[in-house]
C-alpha cells in the first residue's frame, strides 16, 4: 500500500510546445541578424554632403589664389651676372697729330711706335680702365700722324688728314682760343669709324715763342702750342686722352651714387630760392624768368639725355642762417669759415621743399642765394688756408649749393619805416648764376674751374655756353648709363629674390611688363654703348632704370595678401574646420552603420540556407 500510494491517482499528460514559443524559437535575433536588406538612403546623403566639401574645396583655394604675373628670373640672373663679369665699355677712337715734329731722326720712331709709347702712358695715367664706362677693355685705338714740314707719315689704318689742311696755324696769340677751336672742328671733326673721336694737335713752335699754351677745345678736340720735345710731346698728348677726355679731370676711379645726383624717375628738379634774412633791412628780389631762357635754358638742352630736369623759383623772407659770424679788421667784413658749413643751413626757417613736382622719387637740386641781414654785411667765406673764397659759395653733395651774396651798399636807411625793396641788376644776377652753374657742375662731378692741373702741366678747358662740353658729356653720359645699369641690377634681383621668398605676394600684369621692358631698355642702353651712341644709351638706361624703380614701388605690391600658406590655414579654419569634421565624421558613423547591418543580414541569410 504504502508504494502505491507513492504514485499520484491521475496523471498528468506530458505538455506539447505552444506555437507562440515554436515562433519565438523561428525568429532571429535583431542584435546578430535582419531579415531585411539595410537601406542606402542615408549612406548616400552623407555621402554626398562630404563629397560637395571636397568638391568645393579647390573652388574655396581658388577664390584665394593670388595672381602672379610670370616674372623673366632666368633674364635677371643672367643679366646680373653679364653686367658684373663684362663691365660696360665705349669704344674710343684717339688721333694724335704732330706738327713740326721729326721722330724718325730724332729717336728713330715711326708713326706705330709713337702710338704704342701713347697707349703705354695711358695705361700708366688710368691703370683702372677695366672699370664700368671706361674704353673698350682699355685696348685704345691710337692714331698718329707726325708731320715733319719735309714729310709726313702716318699709322696704318689712320683715317687722319695728313698733312693738316685747314689753314695756316698761326703763333702768337693772333687767333684766339675759341676761333682755333673752331678751325680743329672744321678741319679734324670726328674720328672715323664707331664711337667719339678725340684728337689732340701738339704744334712745336721755336724756343722763342715762349711758354707752352695747352689748351681743351668745347667739341672733342685739343691742342699744344710752344717749343716741347718728343718725349714732352707724347706725356701731354696721354695725359689729355686719359685724364681729361676720358675721365673729366676727376682724379676717382669708382662709381660712387654721389657722382650723379639723379632721381629714380631719372628727373631732377633745379630749385633757385633767394633767401633774405632780414626784410626789415631789405628786400631783394629777382628776374628770373630772363636767367631761365638765357641761361639754364641751354643747360638743360644739353643734359636732356641723362636726366629730364626741371626748374622752379621762389623769394623767401626771414630766413637767418643758424652759424654764428664775427668780425674781421683785416679782411673789413664778417666771416665764417669752413667749419660753421654745417651749420650755415637752416632747416628749421628755410623751407625749401614747396614743390609739389618735387614730390616722387625725383631728386631736388637746392641751388640758394643768401643775403645776409644789415649787421652782417658783408659776409665773406674762409677758406682753410685763410683765403676768402672767391665765388663766396659752397655745395653739400646730394643737397644743392648756396651763394652767399652782399648788396653793393650795406648801409641801411635808417630813417625810413618801410623795408627797402630793391631788384637785383642782371650783370650781378648773371655772375650769381654763373657761380650757381659752377656748383651744378660740381654736383654733377666736373670741375667747377677752367684749369687743369696735371703731371706734364696745365690745361686751360674752355668752356661752352652751354654749361657743358662735348667731351664732359661724354664723361658724364658714360658715368650715367653705368650707375643706372648697375641699379637696374640690383634693383631687378632685389625683386626678384623678395618674389620668390613671397609665394603669396600679388604680382599683376603691368608689373611683368615693366620689367619685360626694363629689361629690354637694358640691352639697348648696352646695344648703343658698344656702338659709341652716348645719347641713347644714356636715355635707355634711365628709362631701365625707372621702369624697375616703379615695378619695384608699385603700390599693388604692398598688399596685405603675403601671408603665407600656414596662415591662410589659421584664418579659415575656425570657419570650415568644425563642420568638415562634423560631416566626415558623420560619414564614417554611416558607413560603420551600413556595414554593420549588412553583415547581420548577411547572417540570417545564411541561416536561412542552412534551416531549408
């Protein structure tokens, strides 16, 4: 009984699986698979947002491209290097002719070896005549034609007149200096063949003619008269091609920038003011419009080549100078010397920069007659050696010149109120302006004086009426095209490095032209040196010169837009930097997604074929 009654009366029947938990068991799970291909609706617009960022992005860099104009840098390198390894020469022709001279049985020397002693002695007298505007390498083309009277011979080649046909030379004084200057350029004119002509004529007079006359003609031209000897003959004829015709009398050999008081532009401007320190005493006043068409008119006719030169005047009242001057007994006037020059001008009461065409990079020429106050009258300047100066003037290079003028009477009226008002006479205006062209002359590095002193003796240099000779111009036209070249050099590689070191720095079309054609006038300015044409040359290279001087200033230049590539990126980014990385790393959320959900559907259908 008791094991059956371990056994319940009514069994229970075993349970069956309820169909809710038979589809449980069919329905996969959502966490590994679906049963669903995943969608490409929003993988494609996240797509398409970050691919419009970087399709963008080059339109974004080009609306920040900075323009730049292609610059000729192979051209600027290759003509700095040209102009510093094959310094700028003129080709230079030299005749030298010898009257009454007899070499052959003197000395035994022929017409070639005469010329050889020449180019000997001016090797000697101008041992730099490698440098920039010098002769063509300093190989000098020397003609000479020796006529004895009973004969006359001449070097090979020689394009001279032998014997000299163009009149009687006559001793004695009986033609003056400037008719026998012109008879040389009626006779002689221009050396043939490329390039200036110089000639100097040596006459050997008898011992009784006295003392040797040297003089330098206006044109190209020079000549000897007197009793010298062969050897006298030949160091004067040297010394007259190297030291005057060649190098102006100057005794430098390097190209300084205070030779050439010339601006950037290739302008200058003449300013003429006259100063009266005291108007209470007197007021003084000039026609100069008269001296302008008369005297400076000419002059700047003759230096149009090497700069464009204008002129402008003014009267200017209560202008005391700032040196102090003392009483001298011995000379009867006030003095002040050399050392109280730079003090002499007043920058403080002398306002001399008025002019608006002065404004640029022209360069001012102050050209200034002072007159002095009734208690300072007269004013005399004294020289170190205690000489007073004769022209009662001085120069400061690069600024201009100044005049210090004492009217005729400097006794002032007491008894009248008004300030006497008086004009100055022309003679005295002439002479003021003669010594004002001295300093032009002075600040353009010629000599201010008629004389020339040299190792074989004195030279007077006759003077023009236009301020300048043939053979100065030539000088300063050789001088001029060799600073501006030279500028132009350095000026073109100064641009040219700041260029290349900038790669965001605005370069617009003029800019290349300017330098396109300042590098053309360039090679003309050498074009027309080799072929002895002075004018042009001079005049294309001022032009090289200014055209790189206004493509280096070109006001697009200073532009705020050199900022390099890192700091484009530091301005734009605060922008652009925040949403780009937003919307790529949307992208790459989407793009897991969607790989995500294409693997849980890739599961179920593998399962699927393994359940069928």
């Amino acid at each position: 009984m008791e094991e059956i009654s371990n056994f319940p009366l009514n069994p229970e029947p075993p349970e069956e699986e309820s169909p809710q938990s038979q589809m449980h068991e069919s329905t996969p799970d959502r966490k590994t698979m679906r049963t669903t291909k995943p969608g490409i609706k929003r993988l494609i617009l996240s797509l398409t947002v970050l691919f419009s960022f970087i399709i963008g992005f080059p339109f974004l860099w080009k609306s920040i491209e900075i323009y730049r104009a292609p610059l000729p840098f192979d051209r600027i390198e290759s003509f700095s290097s040209q102009l510093e390894s094959d310094p700028l020469h003129f080709p230079c022709r030299f005749q030298a002719i010898f009257v009454g001279f007899d070499f052959s049985a003197s000395r035994g020397l022929g017409p070639n070896d005469v010329a050889a002693a020449i180019t000997r002695k001016m090797s000697q007298l101008n041992p730099n005549s490698s440098r920039c505007g010098n002769c063509i390498g300093g190989d000098y083309d020397v003609s000479v034609v020796i006529d004895s009277g009973s004969s006359c011979a001449q070097t090979e080649g020689s394009e001279a007149k032998c014997p000299l046909k163009c009149g009687e030379v006559v001793f004695g004084g009986k033609l003056s200096d400037e008719d026998f200057d012109e008879m040389l350029k009626r006779c002689l004119g221009n050396v043939g063949g490329g390039g200036k002509g110089y000639s100097v004529v040596v006459f050997n007079g008898d011992k009784e003619e006295g003392e040797v006359r040297a003089v330098v003609g206006k044109y190209r031209h020079a000549w000897v008269l007197g009793h010298v000897s062969e050897d006298e003959a030949v160091s004067r004829t040297a010394e007259i091609f190297a030291r005057v015709f060649m190098n102006a009398g100057s005794e430098g050999n390097s190209i300084r920038s205070e030779f050439m008081p010339v601006g950037a532009d290739g302008r200058i401007v003449l300013s003429f003011s006259l100063l009266n320190a005291e108007p209470q005493d007197w007021i003084y006043d000039w026609s100069f419009h008269e001296i302008d068409k008369t005297l400076l008119h000419p002059v700047i006719q003759a230096l149009q080549p090497i700069a464009n030169i204008t002129v402008e005047s003014q009267v200017l009242y209560y202008t005391p100078k700032s040196s102090f001057s003392y009483w001298d007994d011995i000379h009867g006037s006030h003095i002040f010397s050399t050392k109280d020059l730079p003090f002499f001008l007043n920058s403080n009461e002398w306002h001399l920069d008025t002019s608006v065409a002065a404004g640029g990079r022209s360069k001012v020429l102050q050209l200034v007659v002072y007159i002095p106050s009734a208690k300072e009258c007269p004013l005399q300047l004294e020289l170190p050696n205690g000489d007073l100066s004769k022209t009662n003037g001085f120069i400061s290079p690069m600024w201009g010149g100044v005049v210090v003028w004492n009217p005729e009477s400097c006794v002032k009226d007491l008894e009248s109120k008004d300030p006497d008002r008086r004009v100055i006479s022309p003679q005295n205006l002439q002479k003021l302006f003669e010594v004002l062209m001295g300093q032009l002359r002075q600040l353009l590095g010629l000599k201010s004086d008629n004389l020339y002193v040299g190792q074989s003796g004195a030279y007077i240099l006759l003077g023009s009426e236009r301020g300048f000779t043939e053979w100065e111009l030539d000088v300063l036209s050789g001088k001029h095209v060799c600073f501006n070249l030279h500028s132009c050099a350095t000026t073109l590689g100064s641009l040219s490095r700041l260029v290349q070191s900038l790669p965001r720095m605005i370069i617009i079309d003029e800019i290349g032209k300017q330098v396109k054609f300042s590098l053309e006038a360039a090679k003309f300015a050498q074009s027309y040196a080799s072929t002895g044409i002075y004018n042009a040359s001079a005049v294309s290279s001022r032009q090289a010169r200014s055209l790189v001087e206004d493509a280096f200033f070109h006001p697009s230049i200073m532009s705020i837009s050199y900022y390099s590539f890192e700091h484009c990126f530091a301005i734009y980014s605060p922008f652009f930097l925040p949403v780009t990385m937003h919307v790529i790393l949307a992208a790459l959320r989407e793009w897991k997604r969607y790989k995500q959900e294409n693997r849980k559907y890739l599961a179920w259908k593998a399962k699927e074929r393994i359940v069928s």
